[in-house]
C-alpha cells in the first residue's frame, strides 16, 4: 500500500533515529514530507541538515520547536527570546531546501509556570509579549510561528497554553501568516469547543498545521510519552479531520508520536507502521 501523499513524519515518531536516519527511512517508505526538530538538525549542523534535506527530496513541514515563554523578564527569558530568533533562522533556511510544497512553521510551546508560581494568567500574558517581540523579525524571515496548545496536563510545567481558542485569542494580536496555531488532536480532542475553535481557526486562517495521534489510557508513568499510532485509541479522527479539511486546509498532515516502546523498535518499522495506520484512520476523512 502506498502512502498517503499528505503524510508527513514529525522526527520525534522516530525520536531515536539521526537526521541521516529519519530522512531516509521516510523516503524510502515512500512518505513525501518531514517534520524536524532542532536538536537533530543542531547536531550536524544548519548548513549541513539543510543539504541533506534538499538532498532527500523530501518536502518540509514544520520545525520543533519555539517557545518557553512564560520566564519573567530577566536574562534567561532574553536567552529564550534569542534561542526562538535561531529556530526562526533554522525553520526559513529548512523551508527553503525542502521540496516544493515545504511550508516555514516553527512550532511555538508556550512554556509551564514559572518556578514557585501559580500566576497562570500572567504567565499567558507573558506568551502574548513574547511572540509581539518575535512576529516582526518571523515576519521577515517568512516563518509562521504555530501556537501549540497543550493538554491541560501539561498546564504547571509544559505549556499554559491548553486550548485552541486560548491559542487564537493571543494569534489575533498578529497577521494570520506571521501567527497561527498547531492544531494537534493528542491535546485538544477532548475539548468540547473543539470542532468551533477549528472552524474559527479556518476562517481566519490561523491553522498553520495539522497534527494527529492517538490517545489511550491508562497514561504512561511519564505523560509525555502516552502517544499512540493513529486509531490505537479513542480519538474520533473522523470529526476532527472533517473539520480541518471543510476550513480549506490542503498542507500536509504530521504524525507526531511520543511513546517509549515505538522509540524503542526500528526507525523503518515505526514509519511504515505510521503509513499504514494514517491510511486507515485518517485518509478516509480527507
């Protein structure tokens, strides 16, 4: 069975494997896109990743990631903000060597409370000011930054961000190109404004990316890593994708998997298995 064409692997489903690695096994399993993450790319280089990208013939989709907003004003949150300008400079280099189709999405994770505090409104305000610093200059380098929330799990010390609508509120500060949102059914399917916050996103052109797997309990000691292949789970992808696809979204769709034991098993077997569970679960829908 042949790829979905709108499949793209987000290198943490393959977290274990280099960039060399990922971005041959996805080619090979016939997958047309790729989504990065900084610290692979980092360990060989910017220069280096972005040659072996074009070199793949892979298209690129997004960049993992931004953000880590929520410090209070000082010298680690300037370190933050200057961290956030190199991924901005690593997401338009990447965009540019990918395939025709690659998309310059730099994946923002808004950072969890701050240490001793439990101020959650004003470490959100915090977000806000941060990405008002970064919009000109992602602007300039044609990068989207993707606001990502995150289950409300992950609220203390991941991301005070929980909701697609708390994610448009602060996005509509800013052009729909500069600022969007990271639509990720793991963190947002049991939200019951989920399917309006998605229209909304669509109509004002917020939804920078798609990004799907499954969730299923019980939850993994640690709660970063309980992410399923698609349609392992409970998540109603059919309703989910429906609404993504009527706003008008045609970019590729990642699979983003953070799960111990599918780390664990070989790289070319994860994304093949990926394919074959995306075709099932998601394909029929788009």
């Amino acid at each position: 069975m042949s790829a979905d064409p709108r499949l793209s692997i987000n290198q943490a489903t393959i977290k274990h494997a280099d960039l060399a690695t990922a971005l041959r096994v996805t080619a090979e399993a016939g997958i047309q896109a790729i989504g990065l993450w900084r610290e692979p790319v980092n360990e060989v280089g910017l220069d280096t990743a972005a040659r072996m990208l074009a070199d793949s013939g892979l298209r690129f989709t997004t960049h993992c990631r931004g953000g880590f907003f929520t410090l209070p004003d000082g010298a680690a949150r300037m370190a933050a903000l200057d961290e956030n300008r190199r991924a901005i400079e690593e997401t338009a280099t990447l965009a540019a060597s990918g395939a025709a189709g690659s998309t310059a999405v730099l994946v923002l994770v808004a950072g969890g409370l701050p240490e001793g505090s439990r101020d959650l409104i004003g470490a959100r305000e915090r977000v806000r000011d941060a990405i008002g610093i970064l919009a000109p200059e992602a602007k300039a380098a044609g990068v989207t930054l993707a606001i990502e929330p995150l289950h409300p799990m992950y609220a203390s010390d991941r991301a005070v961000v929980s909701t697609l609508g708390q994610a448009l509120d602060i996005a509509a500060d800013f052009d729909a190109d500069v600022v969007g949102a990271a639509v990720d059914t793991f963190h947002i399917w049991w939200d019951p404004q989920v399917l309006d916050q998605i229209a909304r996103a669509g109509r004002d052109g917020r939804i920078a990316t798609y990004q799907v797997c499954d969730w299923k309990t019980p939850l993994a000691e640690d709660v970063l890593l309980s992410r399923h292949y698609t349609g392992d789970g409970v998540i109603d992808f059919a309703s989910l994708t429906r609404a993504v696809i009527d706003t008008g979204y045609d970019r590729d769709i990642e699979v983003e998997i953070f799960n111990a034991e599918i780390w664990a098993d070989d790289p070319a077997h994860v994304v093949r298995r990926t394919a074959e569970t995306f075709g099932a679960a998601i394909s029929p829908h788009l």
